[in-house]
C-alpha cells in the first residue's frame, strides 16, 4: 500500500479564495483524521470520520472550514474563503478501528494564504 | 485525557543511548502511553505504545514506571536520521472514538555527530 496519499503537497492562494484539499486513505481503514499544524499551536486535530460519517467536528476552527468523506477512498477538507490565518500544514490520517492501532499520516499540504 | 509533560528539547550525540522522559501524573488505569515522532517535513510516524509493561520493537524500548506516573522512551543508538520531535500521548487504547491521538508539544531531539 502507498500510505495516506494527500494533495496538493503545496497550495499557494490568494485571500478569499476556496481551497481544497484531498486525502486517499490507507484501503481497509475506517477511521480518518484531519488535522493541522502551526508553530504556535502545534497539531491540532480537526474533524474525524469512522465508515465515512464525521464523528466529531468540534476542532474546526470556524464555518469556513468544512470536511467530507464521500466514500472510503476519498476525503475533502474545503476551506471558503480562505484567510492569511488559515496558513498551516493539513495532515490527514487513517487506521483501523481496532485495538490500539496505529496512526498513520499523511504527508501533509504546506498551504500558504497570501 | 490524562496530561503528559515533557521537556521541549534534549540533545544526545550520535551512536549513544538517548533516553526521552515523559510525566503523567494523572494516567488512568485504561490508558496506555504511545510515543510517536516527526521528523522535519514529514507526518508524525508511530514508534511504540505501552500499558504497564516494558515493551521493545525494532526502533525503540518504553519503560514505564511502576506507579506508571512516568514513562521513558529509549533509542539504542541514536542516529542522525532519529533528530526529530518526539511526542509522548496518553489515551485509551480502545478502536472507537475514544482512541483519537491529541498531541502536545513534544521534545525536540538533536542528534549531534
């Protein structure tokens, strides 16, 4: 398997506009985790789904951000419209719902909000 | 979730043991304690995870203690390529939503040639 495969590795945009970005699972995990990492927050996570349904999204930062998992393969994390704040690494992350399995990351986006 | 603390930098030079502390005070007695890492650019990687026994794997050796109030994360022989920040969690074990992983600031290791 190739791991948890994110896109774009990096995005560079403009304030106001929409950004999107892309997560594919490891195949066979149920479980995915959205998270972002600043320096003066560090990794702060996000949302999380499990079979596809997000489970708890009390770490979005705002309404601009929204996430969705239209099938096991494929999430989406959307910001609408970005800010200059918004300017962090997204990781995504997958495992299985089993017993004290482990998290795997992807490689993260480098988004920049100019 | 119980907090851990850890020191926010250690040094260690290349081929030595290097031996990263964690307290957690304040674990329960279903939680377990998992050491992950990240390495510059990179996602976090897992290293290891323990209950109360001593575990080892092909990276690294957990000790924790026996009151488990603290725990210490040991490479062998520390590498260059193992310069990193090394985050100490501790959660429930359990696959559902209680199993989610929240990081804190972690321990940066600086491998010295």
């Amino acid at each position: 398997d190739a791991g948890v495969i994110q896109s774009p590795r990096h995005e560079v945009t403009e304030m106001g506009q929409e950004v999107t970005l892309r997560c594919k699972p490891i195949s066979g995990h149920d479980y995915l985790f959205w998270y972002r990492q600043t320096m003066m927050r560090g990794l702060e996570l996000l949302i999380y789904f499990n079979n596809n349904v997000p489970i708890d999204d009390s770490g979005m930062p705002e309404d601009r951000f929204s996430a969705k998992m239209p099938n096991a393969s494929f999430s989406t994390l959307k910001i609408q419209p970005s800010e200059p704040r918004d300017s962090a690494v997204y990781f995504c992350a997958s495992r299985w719902g089993g017993h004290n399995e482990k998290l795997f990351f992807g490689s993260g986006t480098q988004l920049s909000v100019l | 979730d119980a907090k851990t603390t850890q020191p926010p930098s250690m040094d260690c030079a290349e081929g030595r043991a290097a031996n990263l502390p964690c307290n957690h005070s304040t674990i329960s007695g279903n939680e377990y304690v998992y050491w992950y890492r990240q390495i510059h650019s990179q996602g976090p990687q897992y290293i290891i995870h323990g209950l109360k026994n001593n575990e080892t794997n092909e990276m690294a050796s957990l000790i924790i203690t026996e009151d488990r109030k603290s725990s210490t994360l040991i490479l062998p022989h520390a590498t260059l390529r193992d310069t990193a920040v090394y985050y100490c969690i501790v959660r429930v074990g359990d696959g559902g939503s209680q199993g989610n992983l929240i990081f804190g600031k972690g321990t940066k290791l600086s491998v010295k040639p």
